[in-house]
C-alpha cells in the first residue's frame, strides 16, 4: 500500500514513528530453512564481536604479527568489494550509456552495492587491532595524504554516500516522500558519475594496497599489474553476483517482479554473460602476459604452481568459456553455472593473494579459526536480511508508485 507522507505523518494521518514501526514487523514466514540456519549463527557471531571487542582481536582469531590479514579482510573486504563492482558496471550502463533494457536491475544491483559496501566496513573495524583509530588514514594520520590507504578510505567512504544518494528515490517513494524525491532524482545522474569514478580507483587501489607486499606474496599472484586485475575481475565478479542474484531474486520475490520484467530477465542475463566473456578474456590474457613477464614457468611445477592453474583453469578458462557457448546457444542454466565458477575463482584469487599465497613460505600458515568462521557467515547472513527486509519493503523489484512514474 503506497503512502504520502507530509513531513511526520502518512497519508492516513498517523505520526511517522508509528508507519515506521508497522514497516519493522516481519512479512512472510519465519519458519523457513535460511531463518531457521541463519538466526543461531548471527547469535552466536553477535556474541564472538562482544567478545572480540571486550578482550581484543586476538581472542577468537588466529592473527598474529607475522599474518596481520586473515579471513576477514580476505573474504569480508577485499572479496566482497569485488562482488560490489556490479553496481558501478550496471550503473555506468543505464545512466551514462543510455541502456535501457538493465534499467529494471538497476536499483537492486545499487542496493547489493551499498549493503555490500556497508557491510565490509563493519568487517574491517573487525579487524583492526584498535579500531577507534580508523580514523587515521581518513585524515591522514600517520600514513600521510599520499598513501594508498588514504586514498582507499576515501574512496569507500565517498563511494558509500554516493550509492546512498543513488538509492535514495527509492527510499522516498517508500515513505511517499514526493519532493525529496524529486530533488535526489535528480541529483542521481552525478551520483552515479561520481561514484563510477571513486568505484573504480577503489577496486584498482585496493590492489595497489598489495604492491607494497611484493617479498611477502608468492611471486605467481604478485605483480605490478595487480591493480589493474583487481579492477577487471571486478567486472566480472561484480557481474556474475547480479547473475546469481538475479537467478534468486526471480524465485524468492516472484511476486513482486511484474511481468514484464519477469520477460526481459533471460535477455538480460545471456546480455551479461556475453559482458562477462570479454572481461574475463582481458583478465586471462594479462594473467598470461604476466606470467611470461615475470618468467616464472618454473614456479608452475610446484605444489602452488598446480594451485595457480586450477585457478586460472578451472575458474577463469572454464568459466568464461561457458559463458561463451552459453551467450551463443542461448543456455540460462550454463550462464548460472558460469556464474558460480566465476564467484569461486574470484574468492580464490582474492584469498590466494590476500591469504594463502601470502607469507606461503612460512613453517606455521595461518588457517582462520572456527570464530572467525562464525562472524564471517554472521556478517554475510545480515547483510542477506536487511537486503530482504528492503527488497519486501521499497519500490525496487516492484514498480514504483504511480506519483514517481509521472
């Protein structure tokens, strides 16, 4: 039921506070298999944070000073932001490209985006020893303006506000909020200017973070071409999320996807996979390129040299291969099915050179306690309810209300 809203109260003249705890009770079941598998998890992972916070990093993690980075900055940072990068790929396509077929995608891809974005920083204050002082490389503190963290966090915290602002007609058409909807409208088009921009630094600087490792990352994932692969598998990592998503959100809020939308979506998703085939062609002809530069043939004998190439084989090869004959044969199932192997080769890659290959050469290697484990799946099954919670909510799979389509 759509709302107008006048400042404090709706159009039923009730005071906001009172819509806005009618909009916190749940929908739907609550007994189903995900809340049934997730509620014990996040109880359990909001007690290990207290914990954490309470007696220090130290007590539910396996770090140590030789292995500073582990599982969460690894999967929850520098995975995940890859697997926002669909926001700025989709945006970038319907609002400066003019592609108006992905229009229908654009506001839960910008969604994912954001929640992404905003869970990920939660995740590194996780991991910072004292978090208050996050604040450093923010104001430059320690590190200086013209370090790679500085311009990082800078460009996370800019990129947030701007997916903010980019999602915000949505939130005001859930409230009915008719003018501020017209005013951040149309303060979109340079959000999302603004945000390709920062997004784009962000996931190339985020491997700039890296180059300064190069004695500590095993030399076949460590080359002064990092940023600029970070910034291509963000394409297609990005992309491969909407896919997945997409495939999800198609089943579980069917009743909210008009049918139209419901139409256009295989069309969509054979047009991403052809989008995926070329991102991930660059990507595997640079890794190619670095590996004959760096002239480490001799390194792909070794028990890591197999691990490389069941990466760059099994999940990027395959994967965009499939893609390929998918695109041409026209198969939904294989674009799915690429999808997935592509997310696995993206968090193997990431964690390979965040995680695994890093220090490799150690006698004790860092393996991530079964806590961090617990706070990892807590932060991700969060994220997934209030993305629900939203999606059951806001205008962003359903048509917007009559009023904002004038």
């Amino acid at each position: 039921m759509n709302k107008t809203i006048a400042l404090t109260r709706d159009n039923d003249g009730r005071p906001m506070w009172r819509f806005l705890l009618q909009e916190l009770k749940p929908k739907g079941k609550l007994f189903t298999p995900f809340n049934i598998i997730s509620v014990p998890i996040i109880l359990l992972g909001t007690a290990l944070i207290v914990y954490r916070f309470i007696y220090g990093i130290g007590s539910i993690t396996n770090l140590s000073q030789e292995v500073p980075w582990g599982l969460w900055i690894g999967f929850d940072v520098v995975t995940g932001v890859a697997f926002a990068g669909g926001a700025y790929v989709i945006t970038f396509m319907v609002y400066v490209l003019n592609v108006k077929k992905y229009h229908s995608i654009v506001r839960v891809t910008v969604l994912n985006g954001f929640l992404a974005y905003l869970f990920y920083a939660g995740a590194l204050l996780l991991d910072l020893g004292r978090p208050w002082n996050v604040i450093n490389p923010i104001i430059g503190n320690s590190f200086g303006v013209s370090s790679v963290l500085f311009l990082v966090a800078w460009h996370f915290l800019l990129y947030m506000i701007a997916q903010l602002i980019e999602f915000s007609p949505a939130i005001a058409e859930w409230l009915g909020a008719r003018r501020a909807r017209k005013i951040l409208s149309g303060m979109t088009l340079a959000a999302v200017i603004f945000g390709i921009t920062l997004s784009m630094l962000h996931q190339s600087g985020l491997g700039a973070l890296f180059l300064m490792a190069k004695e500590k990352i095993h030399p076949l994932w460590y080359s002064e071409f990092i940023p600029v692969l970070f910034l291509i598998s963000s394409i297609f990592a990005g992309l491969s999320m909407v896919i997945f998503e997409g495939s999800i959100s198609q089943r579980v809020f069917f009743d909210q996807i008009n049918e139209h939308h419901r139409r256009e979506h295989n069309d969509i998703v054979h047009s991403l996979a052809r989008i995926c085939t070329g991102a991930m062609f660059v990507y595997f002809f640079l890794q190619l390129v670095v590996l004959i530069h760096g002239k480490h043939w001799d390194l792909l004998g070794t028990r890591m040299g197999a691990w490389y190439l069941l990466e760059m084989i099994g999940f990027v090869l395959l994967p965009m291969l499939l893609f390929y004959y998918s695109y041409r044969s026209r198969k939904l199932l294989l674009v799915r099915i690429a999808a997935i192997l592509t997310m696995l080769g993206v968090i193997l890659n990431r964690l390979n050179v965040s995680v695994i290959g890093f220090r490799w050469d150690m006698d004790i290697h860092y393996v991530p306690s079964w806590q961090e484990l617990v706070v990892t799946l807590t932060v991700l099954f969060t994220e997934i309810w209030i993305f629900r919670w939203v999606i059951n909510r806001m205008p962003v799979l359903r048509e917007s209300p009559a009023w904002a389509r004038k």
